[in-house]
C-alpha cells in the first residue's frame, strides 16, 4: 500500500511509477481526510508514503492523516518513505519517523527527489526556468528509478535524501512560521473579469477548499484546510488568481503543464 499526497502532480508522478513497478495500491491521503483510516496490510506487501515537502516538513494534512491512520498485522513490513521538494527537505524524514513511531511504524528506507519548484506564496521564490525544470525532470527521473529498486527489493537502511546545511533550522524554526502564519487562503483572489469559470482550480485543490460563488467564480472557504501549496494558482488556464501581491508576474507550473 502507498499512502501519497499531491498537490501540482510531483508526487503523483513518482507514486504512480512506484505503483506499477512494486503492484501496490495506491491510496489518496486527501480522499479519505475526513475518514475513518483503518487497513489491513497484505502478506509481503510494503507501506509507503509520498508527499510533497511543505515549510521543510511533512504536509499538516499528511500529519493529521498519520495521527489517525491503523493498519492491522503491519509489524514486521518493510516501511518507507519518498518525498518530493523543489530544493532541500531539512528535517522532514525526521519528523515523518516522530510520527510514524506513535503508531508503531517504522521507517526502514527513504528517499528525497529534487523536482521543479511550485510554491510561489514568498517574494523571493519563484518557479524554476525552463532549462532547470527540465534538468530537474531529468535527474529525478534516474534517482527514482534508483528508490524503486531499493523499494522493490525491500533493502533496509537506504537514505538518499536532499539536506541542507541547516536541517534543523529550517524545519522546526521556519517550518513553524509557516505553519503558524503561511497555511492561509485569505490572500487568495481572482479576477472576475479574466475567471472563464473553467472549474479548474475547484478541482486540482486536494482539500476541496474552492466552492464557486453566486457568479460562478471561484471562493475560498476560510475553513483551515488550505495547505497553501498553490494548486488553484498554478492551474489556472488565464492567470485569474493571484495570492495578494506575492504572485504577480510569476510564472506557473504543474506536472506536465506542456501536455495540457
């Protein structure tokens, strides 16, 4: 079984290939948020998890899901975790372990994968130009290839990961700030005169945050579920959503954006 979150497609893309390689089933974290969170692992089947980093930590709704999450007869199962930052992951897989020991889990191999960058919400961060997005495409495309192996084969002890200098930094002192004040939809905004009322932001917000108003337009629910990972904003076909002033002249990008 693998337990995965996406938000711009990152994570899909790994998970799906995981998938396919190792025949485990895929289960959306987002789906089932508001569910009860029990399984029962399968004789020789592994538990993973795919998430995108959020703040140098693991999402909050990743989080939440594990403080919930039951699976019966899992001791004794190789356990593993696979994360995806558009740069370093600092403390994360730390973090997710804290998590997974109050259930009794345990990871036994994880892995990091460096991919195009999405979050936009601070002045200073932008998407990745082109030639880096595709280099980025390139070399996740082999190092996953390498965790699939080590996945499919269950060998324990494998750390690939993508550090910084400042892990511990990073995750528990700028991670809490931006749980603590950057997990917000309140600056998010359209214009009503670009909205083609496509629908498109409602349905790529993992947490069905988007509900559209009287004229069809989108509108933010302020119920605390947004994960700020601008999933509304990056699929938005004509630019109509902007995160206050923090997003203008920006560029966008979601997995195989080109495709579409």
């Amino acid at each position: 079984m693998i337990f995965y979150l996406s938000c711009t497609g990152n994570t899909l893309w790994a998970a799906r290939q995981i998938s396919e390689a190792t025949g485990d089933d895929l289960y959306d974290i987002a789906a089932v948020a508001d569910k009860p969170c029990t399984y029962s692992v399968q004789e020789n089947e592994r538990i993973g998890f795919c998430f995108p980093v959020h703040g140098w930590r693991p999402p909050v709704l990743v989080r939440d899901f594990i403080r919930r999450l039951h699976i019966e007869h899992a001791g004794g199962h190789f356990c593993w975790a696979l994360c995806t930052a558009g740069d370093d992951i600092g403390e994360t897989i730390e973090l997710l372990e804290s998590d997974l020991r109050t259930i009794g889990l345990r990871v036994d191999s994880a892995f990091s994968l460096l991919m195009p960058e999405s979050y936009v919400g601070l002045p200073f961060m932008d998407v990745d130009k082109p030639e880096r997005e595709r280099q980025k495409k390139e070399q996740a495309q082999a190092d996953l290839q390498a965790a699939i192996h080590h996945i499919a084969s269950c060998h324990r002890g494998e750390r690939h990961l993508h550090l910084s200098h400042w892990p511990r930094t990073n995750s528990r002192f700028l991670g809490a700030i931006f749980v603590k004040w950057l997990l917000t939809d309140s600056p998010f905004r359209v214009d009503e005169n670009r909205c083609t009322r496509c629908g498109r932001c409602m349905k790529s917000c993992p947490v069905g945050n988007i509900k559209p108003g009287e004229s069809g337009t989108p509108e933010w629910q302020h119920n605390g579920r947004c994960l700020s990972c601008f999933a509304c904003y990056h699929h938005c076909p004509v630019r109509a959503i902007e995160y206050g002033r923090r997003t203008r002249g920006k560029g966008q990008y979601y997995f195989e954006k080109d495709h579409h």
